[in-house]
C-alpha cells in the first residue's frame, strides 16, 4: 500500500488518489506538428528509480500534487502541489 502525504489533507491511502502521468513530460505548443505530438504522448521512458509523476487526490482536497516516487521500492521522497501560487501560498505558511 503506498501512502501519500498530500500538503493540504496529510497522510492518506493511495485509493484517495488517481494517478496523472509522468510529471516530467515537457508537451509542445498546441500548433505542433503530429510527431511532436506523438512522441510527447507515446515515447516515454520506463524509468527505473525516481519518477516524477502527478496525482489528484480526488476524494480529499481535489488538488493535483508533483509527486517524486521510486518505482523500485514505491518509496515517496517528497510530495508538492503541482500549480506554483498554491505552492507559494503553503510555504509562506510554514
């Protein structure tokens, strides 16, 4: 079972959450050509170790959160709201 801390709601099973996709794909602008499209949606790499993926915690704040996860051990390194002026507001906070 792997448990996420979400910054607003605290430590929370992962059925709370629904999985984003990796956080680190960079997608082209949207008059891209077909390919540029295609390799940001289908070419990814199968990382072994940290990722850096997004999930929505759906039935707590419904808030999308960057989260850094080892895909070996499912080990969460750290967890951050994905939209910068929310994050700016929380560490302003503490």
């Amino acid at each position: 079972m792997i448990r996420i801390h979400c910054p607003f709601c605290g430590e929370r099973d992962h059925s709370e959450f629904a999985y984003g996709g990796d956080g680190s794909v960079v997608y082209p602008a949207l008059d891209a050509s077909a390919e540029a499209w295609h390799d940001a949606v289908f070419l990814r790499e199968n990382i072994r170790g940290l990722q850096v993926e997004t999930w929505q915690h759906v039935n707590g704040c419904r808030q999308w959160l960057r989260v850094e996860r080892s895909t070996v051990t499912h080990e969460i390194t750290s967890v951050q709201a994905c939209h910068p002026g929310v994050a700016t507001v929380l560490e302003s906070e503490q």
